[in-house]
C-alpha cells in the first residue's frame, strides 16, 4: 500500500502544474472572447490554488491501474469516482457551475469519461492481439 501511496504522489507532483497552465488558457480564451473582463486577486488564487489539487488527484489516481489485485473495470470505476468528486467538488467551491446545473455535468462527465475509457481499452487491446498474433507465430515457427 506504501508502494501506492508514494506512485500517486509522484504522478501527482508530477502532474500538479498542468492545472494552472490550462486554467491560464481558459482564462485568456474567455478574456478574448469577452466572457470575463477581469478577476479579482481572490478568484485568481482560489482557481490557480484548485486547479493545481484537481491536476495533482486526477493523476494521481492513475495509481489504481498498478494495484494487480484490482480487476480493470472496478480500477477504472475507482478512477471515474474520485475525478467527479474531484472535479464536481472543486467547480462548485469556485463557483464554475451552478448547483442547479450539476445534472449537466453528470452527462458530460459520464459519456466523456466513457468515451475516453473506451478508446485506450480498444487501443491497448489491438496492441495485445498484435503481441499475441506475433507469439503465436514465433512459437508455430519451431
């Protein structure tokens, strides 16, 4: 458990600066687009301080994909928990979405995070099937 603790955290040091670089390109886009005129020092700090712990657990959770014992369907259902308590929670400290509006995100959250999941499961399988298909012909071959 020590070995995961430790992986999360790395993957999360590692990670933690994304968060404020893309809420910095949000922030320009909607200034451009003439959505927000400016923030106050406190909005800027509360968004550059979350989004910094959003970007830290998001890749830190990563980490359940290593725990063996863990079939990979209850890993990834592990990881989508953890990002929409992650995210929902945060959002709603900062005020990003109305309560009322939680139902919206659920939607774009779930078939988003669905989407993603079902992409890398069809790629990592098309690479093991390609392992395999090249083992089964090496091990016909003697």
């Amino acid at each position: 458990m020590k070995k995961y603790i430790r992986q999360f955290c790395i993957r999360g040091l590692m990670w933690a600066w994304s968060g404020p670089a893309v809420t910095a390109v949000v922030w320009l886009a909607l200034q451009r687009a003439g959505v927000i005129t400016g923030l106050t020092l406190s909005q800027a700090a509360s968004g550059i301080f979350t989004t910094t712990v959003m970007a830290f657990i998001a890749a830190g959770i990563s980490v359940v994909y290593q725990i063996e014992t863990l079939p990979k369907a209850f890993a990834g259902l592990i990881q989508a928990a953890v990002l929409y308590a992650d995210y929902l929670g945060f959002y709603l400290i900062n005020g990003w979405i109305p309560v009322s509006r939680i139902w919206i995100f659920t939607l774009i959250f779930a078939g988003c995070f669905a989407v993603i999941w079902f992409a890398i499961y069809i790629t990592v399988k098309i690479k093991v099937d390609k392992v395999n298909k090249a083992m089964e012909n090496t091990s016909a071959k003697r």
